[in-house]
C-alpha cells in the first residue's frame, strides 16, 4: 500500500537550498557593493575639499599654489618627445632627488632609477630610457636653463625652479 500525498512533490533543491531565483539576487547585491566601494576610492571626498591635498598627495595645495611655491619639471627625451609637470609643490631644503620623488609619486608618475648617494649620485634611467655611457646619450639636467654641475640628490630647489631632464650628448647642448 501506498501513502497518498496531499501537496505535490517538492524538487530536492528547493527543500534544502532555498528557492532558485535567491542566487542571483545575491550576485547581483554583491556586484553592486563592490562597484560601489570600489568607485569610492578614485574619487576625492565631495564633502571636504580640505581634503583633496591629502587624497592627492603630489597636488600643489590652494596656499602653496596663492605664494607660487611649486617647481616645474620636464623631461625631453632627445626625439621630440617631452613631458611635463608643471606645478609639483615645493618645500625648504626640497633637491632635485625629491622632486623626482614627488614625480614618482603623481598620478601617472614617471619612473626612474638611480646610483649611489649623496654627491655621487646619479640618474641612470628615466621612463625607461637608461644612460648609454661614455661617448653615447645620458641623463643630464638643468635647472632654469642652466646646466647643474653636482649631483641631482644635493642640488637644493627654490620655489619657481624649473627643472629639465635631456637625454643628450655631453651638455645637452
């Protein structure tokens, strides 16, 4: 004999995993939280343009942008291609060294590579470009026109420098 059913046969999936449509609501909810926490982080807090210096480490804040305390550095590559970083800030006793920091550090930053310490350093690859040696193409700088003749980690920075790195021969002449 046989027991009858009062209620139609229930799927297995449904008595033990809850109804179907469930999953995808939750995909859907978690998605959404994560675009949203995700949209949060590459964008300055709206509330608090205080704020923005510290969400953008490298930017030349309102009070250093009013007293022109800011350096500009740019890059010539020796085939026509430059760039450029027209307000890095500025601080006392900043070198050349810590201005390529503050490069390193904008958004896109550059990237670079250098040698030894103090009076000996040197840059030996910028973007990717690494210094060819005696006789051949290097990393030379300059700083408002002029040719620097000591290390860029000592070279002490006033604010308004400008800074210019040349991929050339001998002076970059």
């Amino acid at each position: 004999m046989s027991a009858k059913h009062d209620s139609p046969p229930e799927d297995h999936a449904l008595r033990n995993n809850g109804p179907w449509w469930m999953y995808p609501v939750v995909l859907a909810g978690a998605v959404v939280i994560v675009a949203l926490l995700a949209d949060r982080t590459n964008h300055p807090p709206a509330d608090a343009p205080e704020q923005l210096a510290a969400w953008t480490p490298t930017a030349v804040s309102p009070k250093q942008q009013a007293a022109g305390e800011s350096v500009k550095l740019s890059i010539d590559f020796g085939n026509g291609a430059q760039r450029t970083f027209n307000q890095l800030p500025w601080k006392e006793g900043m070198t050349v060294a810590d201005l390529m920091l503050a490069a390193q550090d904008f958004r896109p930053g550059i990237q670079f590579e250098a040698e030894g310490e103090g009076e000996t350093a040197f840059l030996s690859s910028l973007e990717g470009v690494a210094n060819g040696g005696d006789e051949k193409q290097n990393w030379l700088y300059r700083v408002n026109g002029e040719h620097a003749h000591v290390s860029y980690a000592v070279y002490t920075l006033q604010s308004g420098d400008e800074v210019q790195w040349i991929y050339a021969r001998g002076q970059g002449e």
